[in-house]
C-alpha cells in the first residue's frame, strides 16, 4: 500500500492513503511531494480522486461511517438496535475529518502555485480552482454540520510553509463558516456567466482533468448553486445569527432561476459515473456486508414510513417469520406467501424483534431479518452512479421554502413542488433499477427479478396520494415534505438525513432510546478525532467547552429528538 505523510487538518493535512489498485492513478496523478514541478489541473484530479470517502458510495464509508455511525442516528441504515453502545460507531469514524485536511492542504498548494502565476496563467487555471473550491464547499458544508467549529480558513499551509508550529490552526465559528460559503458561491455563480471564464475553461484540458463532473461548466455551476442551496436551508429554519440572510438566499436562487441554475431533472442530477476501471472504479454499497452484515440490516423505521410505496420492493429484501417453525426440515425456507418486511426496532430493548430472527428465512436464502437488497437496484449494481445532488432534493427543499413562505417558486406551490419530487425520487430508483448490472459479484434473487415498474400515471397518484396524507400519516405539510426527503434519501444519504432531522424534529415519531453505554444518548453533534485535541490543543482550548454530544449546532432546533409531534419522549 502506497502512502503519502502529509500532517493533519489541524497541522495542515492528515494522513493521505491510496490502494494498490490506484498504482495507474498515481502514474498520471502526480504525488506534488515526488516531483519539482506541480500542475494545478492534475493537483485538482488528485485531490478529487484522494478524497473518495466523500463522494464514492464504496467500502469506507459504507463500513466505517454510514453503516456504523450516520445511519444509526438518521435510523435508515446499519446499527444494531436498541443497545447500551448504540450510538457508539464499532469503527473508527474520523475518515470524513481526515480526508478533509489532506484535500484542504492540497488545495493551499494549488492557490499557492495560482498566486504565483501571470495573469494570462490565472485566466487559463481558473476552472481547476473554482471547481476545486465548490467540491471544497460541499465538503467542509459536512465537516461543519457533524462538528461545528472546525479550523479552516488558517488550516492546511504545512505543505506551503512547511512550518509545523505556525501549521496548527486556529477554530472558525460555523456562522463564519457559512457565511464565507454562502458568499463566495455567489461570487463562483457569477464566474460560471462570465463569457471569458468559459471561453478560457474550454481551451484548457478541464474536461480531461475533471474525473467528477468530466468538464461540464454547466452542471458545475448547478453543483454550486445547490450547495448554496442546501446550506441556506439549513440555516433559515431556526433562529440564529445567519437566519435571515438565508432566507434572502433561498429568496434569491428560488425566485430567480434563470441566474441560479439547478438540477432540476433527474438528466441533471450532479452524479459521477462508475467508469469500472482503472482508478474511477467503485463497488456501490461496499462493505455493507462485512462483519456478519449487520450494516446492512433493515430500519423498522423506514419500512413503516414505505408500507405503500414502490421503492420498499426495491429497497429491502423480505423475510419469513414462520417457516422456521415447520416440523418438516424440506419446508424449512423462504416461503413468498409468508413474507413481510422487518426491520431493526428501536423501540425493542433487545434490538430484535423477536429472540427467532437468526433463524427467518430471508428470500435471498439466507436467515434473518430484512436487509439491503444485495445486487439490487443500489447495493453492486454496476450502473449505479455517484450522486452528489439529485433533483429530488432540490424540489423538496422548493416545497418547504414555500410552505414556510420563505420564496415563492415561479408557478409553483408547496403541493406542486413536493409531488415533483416524490415523482422524480420513483424515477431515480426505477430507472437503476431497469438499468441494473451485476458488478460480477452475483444476482439478485428470482423475486426481485420482475418487480412492476410503475408507469407515469402511477408514480403521479402516488405523489398526489402523500400529499393528501397530510393529517393523517403526517402531522403538516413540513412533516409530509422532510419525511419523504428522507425516504428519498433512504440508505443512500444518510449525513443529509442526520442533518434535517436535527434542523426540524422530522420525521415526526422516531423514536431515540436512552441508552447505558459512553454515549447514552443520541448526540446533537460529534466530539473533535482524538488526533486533533492531541495535537492542536492550544487551539482546542478555545473550543474544549463546546466539545461535548449534547452542544447544540447554531441551526437545529432545539428540541429535535423530543418534539411535540414525536409521541415518545426522549427517555
């Protein structure tokens, strides 16, 4: 395994790690710490491809963080139930923080070379660092939104000045953190409409050298207005300094689409292409399976919230609760006419529906109970892309500005914009689902080979059917808009999940039981990695006071996991 020492984030830059399979990677990639000469557009693929755990949905962050940790909070993927430790990742969870700073102190390098360079070089480099600063932006929007207060603006420049005492780096606040980015995008917007930026992107090697979005200025200036976006939205539900200043952004991109580009369509959806080869390779949903696959297993909470819906077929796999029970050993097996949907309950002290689940037949053949369908329409699924934003997300968060009245939509109503975005949501999945191919792992089994793909008409009366359950399935419109956003994200997004239900106590009814372990309740944010508080600690200092699970972030409300709509306290 080939490694690159770099210093942390709190240093500059932590340890950079590559595979053996990126061999070719690193071929045409240059290291900048082998070479006297660095190029700005190779320093940018490096950065994008050493980054990964962001953006591949792949072994890291389906093993160590989403299925262990992230998706244990939002209760749609991976935990193991109602335990002392449920709230304590079984792996180390500091991957999204140390990928960060070795991306940050790669990029100090790159402004550094661009700061240097003749203006006719800065007008032909331009693309690379605008496009680096927006993935930068969508990034640290995470690191933010997990932690808070987090050094950025002076973190990363032992690279640069290769000075260890004067590389540790003071906190930035999260409101000047976000305002910074919700700034700086509007400048970035703006660039993408300047003719000669454009003109200059096109006669540099960008679209060679951008692996994510491969050149496209169009979708990149749509990735940055959508991060803006999202951002915004996080901050104008809740009173803090930023509330209002987001309200005016949301106002701002929403009502004026023509200069505010978003991917509206699912043709539009910011994804990056699983090419199978050479370093842009990734198996969807790896690791989910390891350790006995517990990762992987079924949240009871999302399957009560998708007894109707189409996408639970594509979602999990079924299990037969009786024919365990048989006398004859032959029909001891799946049985369809026994199948049900049952998931991890965290309303159970055991964590287990009932003391019989290591003995159900599950339709894979298999025993337990419900998981994520293996080789299905997400989970190694060949065709399955990288999704950065999706325009579902985008319409959701149109319906709730409107119902909040925070911007109105051009001819469009929270009721519109809402069944937009279920639509398009049934759209996303059935279209990978049609699209599947085996990675060369294996197949699904036979019943999930001929599930009936809804038609237009369908998927319609499905959106007008949640819609109209407003009152009864949702206690108002802002329930109805968070609670489908949150099965659209599913198992797929779990940190956005996290994020909203924090930002507004919804889906109404989750349930958070107390628990006896070193982290009795479910955290409102994450303690700094070990490595930081030990090697920063000057700095640390400054925020030791805020460094605990129950500190409340400057956007959430502020009583998310015992909200009056919950029905359950938080015990």
């Amino acid at each position: 395994m080939k490694k690159i020492i770099l210093i942390s984030g709190l240093l500059g830059v932590l340890l950079l790690g590559t595979q053996c399979k990126d061999d070719q990677f690193n071929e045409y990639y240059t290291d900048p710490s082998k070479v006297g000469t660095i190029q700005i557009d190779r320093m940018m693929a490096g950065l994008f491809r050493n980054a990964d755990i962001f953006w591949a949905p792949d072994y890291a962050r389906y093993y160590a963080l989403d299925g262990t940790w992230l998706g244990t909070f939002s209760q749609t993927l991976g935990g193991k139930g109602a335990s002392a430790e449920m709230y304590n990742p079984s792996y180390s969870e500091t991957g999204y923080w140390d990928r960060f700073y070795t991306a940050l102190g790669n990029f100090r390098l790159m402004e550094q070379l661009y700061n240097n360079m003749q203006e006719a070089e800065q007008k032909a480099n331009e693309c690379f660092m605008i496009a680096t600063r927006v993935f930068l932006y969508d990034y640290l929007s995470l690191i933010v939104s997990i932690y808070g207060d987090v050094p950025f603006t002076k973190a990363g420049y032992l690279p640069v000045n290769n000075d260890i005492p004067s590389s540790f780096a003071e906190y930035d606040s999260e409101e000047s953190i976000y305002d910074l980015m919700l700034t700086d995008l509007a400048h970035i917007n703006g660039r993408f409409a300047d003719a000669e930026f454009v003109t200059a992107a096109g006669r540099s090697n960008f679209a060679t050298q951008d692996i994510l979005i491969r050149g496209s200025l169009v979708k990149w200036n749509m990735y940055a207005n959508a991060i803006r976006l999202r951002i915004a939205n996080r901050l104008a539900s809740n009173s803090n300094p930023l509330q209002e200043k987001a309200k005016s952004v949301l106002k701002e991109i929403l009502e004026n689409p023509q200069t505010n580009p978003l991917p509206e369509t699912n043709e539009q959806n910011i994804v990056i292409k699983n090419y199978r080869n050479n370093f842009m390779n990734y198996t969807a949903g790896g690791g989910l399976n390891e350790n006995g696959g517990w990762r992987s297993e079924a949240n009871q909470a999302l399957i009560d919230r998708m007894r109707t819906d189409p996408r639970l077929r594509l979602l999990y796999l079924k299990t037969d609760t009786v024919s365990y029970r048989e006398t004859d050993p032959d029909n001891r097996k799946y049985n369809p006419a026994n199948g049900i949907y049952l998931g991890r309950d965290y309303k159970d002290a055991t964590g287990a529906r009932t003391q019989g689940e290591t003995q159900f037949y599950r339709e894979d053949g298999a025993t337990g109970i419900s998981r994520v369908v293996q080789h299905g329409f997400f989970w190694e699924n060949k065709k399955f892309d990288a999704f950065m934003f999706s325009a579902p997300e985008i319409w959701f968060i149109k319906a709730e500005a409107e119902a909040r009245g925070f911007a109105n939509v051009p001819s469009e109503t929270a009721e519109s914009c809402f069944k937009k975005a279920v639509q398009l949501s049934l759209s996303f999945y059935f279209y990978y689902y049609e699209n599947w191919e085996s990675n060369g792992g294996g197949n699904p089994p036979d019943t999930y080979k001929n599930i009936t793909v809804p038609d237009s008409a369908s998927i319609s009366d499905f959106s007008i059917a949640r819609w109209a359950a407003i009152g009864t399935d949702y206690v108002n419109n802002i329930d109805a808009i968070i609670t489908q956003k949150w099965v659209h994200f599913s198992v797929l997004c779990t940190r956005e999940q996290w994020s909203d239900i924090r930002r507004t106590g919804f889906p109404s009814g989750l349930y958070y039981p107390q628990g006896s372990g070193t982290i009795p309740r479910v955290p409102d944010r994450w303690k700094y990695p070990f490595g930081e508080i030990t090697y920063n600690s000057y700095n640390y200092e400054a925020v030791k006071s805020k460094d605990k699970y129950d500190t409340p972030l400057i956007w959430m409300k502020p009583d998310w996991h015992n909200n009056e709509h919950s029905g359950r306290p938080y015990n």
